[in-house]
C-alpha cells in the first residue's frame, strides 16, 4: 500500500517507524520521535491539526514542558511540523495551533526505507558470510569424517543383526558387559576390543 498525504497521521507514522525513523533514528532524536508521536495521539487523525498545549504533549509524551518546547522547535526546524506558538492574549491562555506537514514526513519515510533496505542488505551479506564458514548444520554431526568412518564399520541402516531367540541356546555376556551378548554390544559390533 503505497502511503500518501490523504493518509491519517497514526498510519504514516507507524510505517515511518517501522522504516527505521530514516534521520530521527538514534537515541539522540528519543525525544523527538516522542513528540512526533505524542503530536499524532494528540491531533485529529485526518489532518494531523488542531490546538494543542506543551502541557498536553508533557503530559502523552512523559517528557516535561521544557523538553516538549525545545523538541517542537527542532520539528519545526526540520519541516516536519508547522507551529503556530500560543501564549496569553488579552488576559487568557491561547493554545499552540500545530499542523503536522505529511508531505514532508511521507519523504522522510521513503528516505528512511531505502536507508533500511540497504542495511538489511548488508546485514544479509554478512549473515551469509559467516554461516558460510559453519561446518555445523542443524540435525547433522559436526564432523563428517567421524559419521563417515562409523557408518563405514557399521552394517548397513535396516539390517540388524540376527539374534538368537531366548531359551534356544545361551548368550554369554560380551567382554564389554552387555549381559545380552556380542550381538547387542554397540562397541562389539564396531569392532572395537574389550
């Protein structure tokens, strides 16, 4: 699904974080990405603009009103948010006017994604550079030779060798001690002295 500005803000954000953040990555952007986020909880879906007060993003964002202030700035430096500051006019509070520029969060998304996809690619290169090197697969031994030489001294898988029934003639108990006899000895049927 290809994302345009006609989009709710909640669903462009998501894709924008699931794409790696792109420039807002890192943990020195944190408190960024915190605001972008609480802005999106906060403001209408649709068109991602409305009043709001740092008291209100403080309160969403977990982050104080000092911090709230100085994030939106960067925002608004960035592009990303158009930021029309409230204040006390004639006597009262007036809240904040915020709009969220999705324009220009959907190009910081595809920046973002095709930053990822490379990453991923040389993540990939280096995965199979170094399960190349393994000598070990799942379900299988590590050392062939070992398996191979077994497999060589032992009889062939499906036939087992023919035991006398119990009571028609005696066992004697292997060298080994397996009281049932040579024909039951792992390390008697490997050839393997006692």
């Amino acid at each position: 699904m290809t994302l345009t500005a006609h989009a709710p803000t909640r669903d462009i954000l998501t894709s924008l974080a699931r794409g790696g953040w792109g420039e807002l990555s890192g943990s020195e952007h944190k408190g960024t990405r915190a605001m972008l986020r609480a802005l999106v909880d906060l403001l209408p879906y649709g068109s991602g603009e409305g009043l709001v007060t740092a008291s209100q993003i403080a309160d969403v964002s977990g982050y104080s009103e000092r911090w709230v202030r100085s994030r939106l700035t960067e925002l608004e430096a960035r592009g990303l948010i158009l930021w029309r500051r409230g204040g006390v006019v004639a006597g009262k509070c007036v809240p904040s006017h915020v709009r969220i520029v999705k324009g220009s969060v959907l190009a910081l998304l595809r920046l973002a994604r095709s930053a990822k996809d490379a990453a991923i690619e040389a993540r990939r290169a280096v995965t199979r550079r170094r399960v190349e090197g393994l000598t070990f697969v799942m379900g299988k031994r590590r050392h062939s030779s070992i398996r191979k030489s077994l497999q060589a001294s032992s009889p062939s898988r499906g036939s087992l060798p023919t035991l006398p029934r119990h009571g028609l003639s005696s066992v004697s108990e292997c060298g080994h001690g397996e009281p049932r006899g040579s024909a039951y000895c792992a390390l008697c049927r490997r050839g393997i002295p006692a």
